[in-house]
C-alpha cells in the first residue's frame, strides 16, 4: 500500500541527526516534526526569522508577535534565537542549515524542482521556496509519486516553471525512497507492499534500481 | 523637532510628503509587525500610483490590502501575495501589477539598498522565471544572477519600542523585514508601541540605530493574527 502522510513524514525523520538545524517546509514536511527519533535534538528554522520554533502556543500563551513561516501562531522553544529576514536568509543561503524539507509538484532526473507556479492558473509566489533550494547541500523532497490522474511527478524534464535547478538529491514518496545521481532517478528503498515494478511504471524519468533495494519497515 | 528627536506629532506629519507615483517599501511579514497606523494614513491620503515593496500585501480589509480598496497601488514587488481577494481582482483585470521576488532576495534587496550596495549575485532564482533577462556569471561553480538593490522614496517599518533618538528594537518574530525596510528608505517612518527617552534601552541591544529613522511615532496596534493555532496539549 502507498504511504500515508504520516508515514512518509516519519521515515524522512530518520534522517535527522542530533544537533542539526533543519527547515520544515507547509504541508506533509511540516509533520517531520512530530518524528523526531529519540535522543536527537533538532532545531527548527521558520524563515520569517525564527531558530528553535516550538509547538502551537495555548490560548493563554498565543502571541500575534510570534509566528512561523505559515503565519500560523508559534512558540519558541527555550534556547532559540529571533532574526531579520535578512539574516534568516543568509543562514540559508550560506549554507548553515543542516536540512531542508520541501514539498513539490515535479521533480526531474537533473535535480530541477518546480514547487511554485501552474500556467493558468493564478500565481500567489515563490515565497521563500528559491531560496530554500538555490544554496542548500541536505534537501528532502516530499510528494506523492504521481498525481491524482495517475501521471508520474518525476520526470526525465520538469514541464512547470522550476523552482531551483540541479538541487534537489533525495526524494521521498508515498511509494519510495529515492536518491538524483548523475542524470537518473536511483530508488533506495520501497514502501511496504509497493513492487519495483509499479515505481517503474510510475517513474517517467530514468530509473536505476540497484541489487540492494530495501524495503521500508514501519513499527 | 530639534537635534535627534524623531518624535513627530501626528500622521499627517509622519507621512508629510508622500506623493502620487511614488515608491515605498514596508516592514512586515503578513500581519505580523506591520506599521497599521502609517498604512492607515496612507488611505486617509489617498495617494495613488504607488509602488510597494512588501513581503505580502495584507488580507482583504487588513494591513496592506486596505490600499487596494481606492486602487492606490499601482505596482506591488513582493515574494506570496496568496492570502489577498480583492489583490487576485485586480490582477487578473490588469489593474495591479505584481512583480514576485524570492523572499531572501527581497530581504537582501532591501539590504543591500540601505548599506549602499546597487547590486548583489545570488544563486536564487538561477534557472527559473526570476532569472529571466537577468544578468547571470558562475562563481566557483554555482551559477548566479545579478539582483538590483532596493531604496524608496518612503520606509514605513513598525518596532516595539523606540527612544526619541530613533533607536529601536522589536519584538519576536514582528522583527521580520523591518530593520532592513528601515534603512533603504529615503524618508524612513517608524511607528512603534512605545516611546520611551533616550538612556533608557540598552545600547547594544539596539536592532536598529536611530539614523536609520527619520520620524518616529507612537501607535496603536490591533495585531490582527492571520492564522491562529492553538494546541491544548501543548504539541503541534
């Protein structure tokens, strides 16, 4: 069966190593949180200038002054930092921030990414998403693997308007877990119950599947 | 007004000078840390023709969006512009334009702009619908395009607290693009919650020195709150 939101938000969260700094994208990278493996400390990074965010605040604690990337009200956690948006940028953008998780629309064999824009229909922007993707070395993509028609969303060439080019090396979808090296899509490991054969068929780039493909256990 | 009191006495006064056509750029990220009372006053004046740079333009009857409501807002340079009816209206009639900018390139623009740099490469936006027409050069293998830098004829920022001086600080996350908005504008305007005499804020703990600010103001702040979450247990 495919994975479900939780699930892929979960074995992205295996990735996490203790003491990193890491920014959480809106939607399912945004559940990573809740999976932080035991006796790993992570830091969160929102991008309207907050390191160390915490959890939804009470109504008693609830302050307009403080909020994430989402513009939803937050907490900061004790040992955290408030910034600029300048500065919050150049943490990103100098590479100082150990992950970034982000959702998309395609993902091709090069690395591109388009995560902002559909032709037609009306453009709100980019936010903070070029950003994101432009300088960091650790990113997570998380979507499904292909859209409700059926239609693969990794691609050989990104049909949307990209997001970032040549960025994007690992892949997490609700079928697989996948790497970008060298102009091809290399899958990793399987969802329970998915066969290499329905990937294949729902991978339009180029697909290698080595011999030491594992599939995903879930407790 | 004398020596390096910033302390104006009225709106009228903190925003004497704005004109139709002109630019200005506001501090803000949604409604969080917005000037409400300088944006206020720029209805009550009815300028038209502007260009603002904000990171948003408000929601339909908050923060920004009030401008759209005459049509004062010609051209709106900002990074999400999602949350906005009456923005989507005019857009799709033509009578807005919009030119979306990554949100740190935006932050960097505004920057740059006030520390006197004209222009700065960046690998953002290379390769994608920002980059287009833009100069672009590799640096140590990462290609890069070449972003202008942002100034304005007015900066309306809002801090915490303020001395007369013009030395600021903010509060929390209502930081946001408003210390860089506050240097780029050729008349900067600061609206804050408190005035308080100078000596009494902590000089190193200044995120913003008074010569950056060349009116300051004591406002009122409704703090309307876009998304309001909650958890009881305490858990996101």
């Amino acid at each position: 069966m495919s994975l479900s939101r939780e699930q892929m938000a979960s074995r992205v969260a295996r990735e996490l190593k203790d003491g990193y700094y890491v920014n959480l994208g809106i939607g399912i990278p945004t559940l990573v949180a809740n999976y932080i493996p035991q006796g790993v400390e992570v830091m969160l990074q929102s991008e309207n200038g907050l390191l160390g965010m915490g959890p939804f605040p009470t109504e008693e604690t609830i302050d307009a002054d403080m909020i994430n990337a989402g513009k939803q009200t937050v907490t900061a956690i004790t040992g955290a930092s408030i910034f600029s948006s300048a500065e919050s940028f150049a943490m990103i953008r100098g590479g100082h921030v150990d992950l970034t998780v982000l959702g998309a629309f395609e993902v091709d064999v090069n690395g591109d990414i388009a995560s902002w824009m559909i032709p037609g229909k009306l453009i709100k922007g980019m936010g903070g998403a070029m950003d994101l993707v432009a300088s960091a070395e650790n990113i997570i993509v998380i979507m499904t693997h292909a859209d409700k028609h059926g239609n693969s969303k990794l691609l050989e060439k990104c049909t949307l308007p990209l997001t970032g080019a040549g960025c994007i090396k690992q892949i997490m979808t609700d079928l697989a877990w996948l790497t970008v090296e060298d102009g091809a899509f290399v899958l990793r490991e399987t969802a329970p119950g998915i066969s290499i054969d329905e990937i294949r068929a729902k991978t339009a780039g180029k697909l290698i599947v080595p011999d030491d493909v594992r599939e995903m256990t879930f407790s | 007004m004398a020596g390096f009191d910033k302390v104006v006495p009225d709106y009228a006064a903190a925003m004497a000078g704005l004109e139709d056509g002109m630019s200005v750029i506001a501090g803000g990220f949604g409604l969080c840390g917005i000037p409400e009372g300088l944006i206020a006053q720029i209805k009550r004046m009815g300028t038209t023709g502007l260009t603002v740079y904000s990171n948003n333009c408000g929601v339909d009857g908050f923060g920004l969006g009030i401008l759209l409501e005459d049509r004062q807002v010609k051209k709106m340079v900002s990074s999400y512009v999602g949350e906005n009816k009456l923005f989507e209206q005019q857009l799709l009639a033509g009578e807005l334009e919009v030119e979306l900018t990554p949100q740190g390139t935006l932050a960097e623009k505004m920057r740059a702009g006030g520390a006197g740099i004209p222009a700065f490469f960046t690998a953002t936006g290379y390769g994608t619908p920002v980059g287009e027409g833009k100069e672009s050069r590799c640096f140590n293998g990462v290609n890069c395009i070449l972003e202008d830098a942002i100034t304005a004829d007015f900066s309306i920022v809002k801090a915490w607290k303020a001395d007369r001086y013009g030395n600021a600080i903010y509060r929390h996350t209502a930081q946001n693009f408003n210390p860089m908005a506050a240097t780029a504008g050729k008349i900067t305007v600061m609206e804050v919650e408190e005035i308080v005499e100078p000596g009494e804020l902590d000089p190193t703990g200044i995120h913003t020195p008074g010569i950056y600010v060349d009116r300051l103001i004591q406002g009122t702040f409704e703090k309307r709150i876009e998304q309001r979450t909650i958890s009881a247990s305490g858990g996101a």
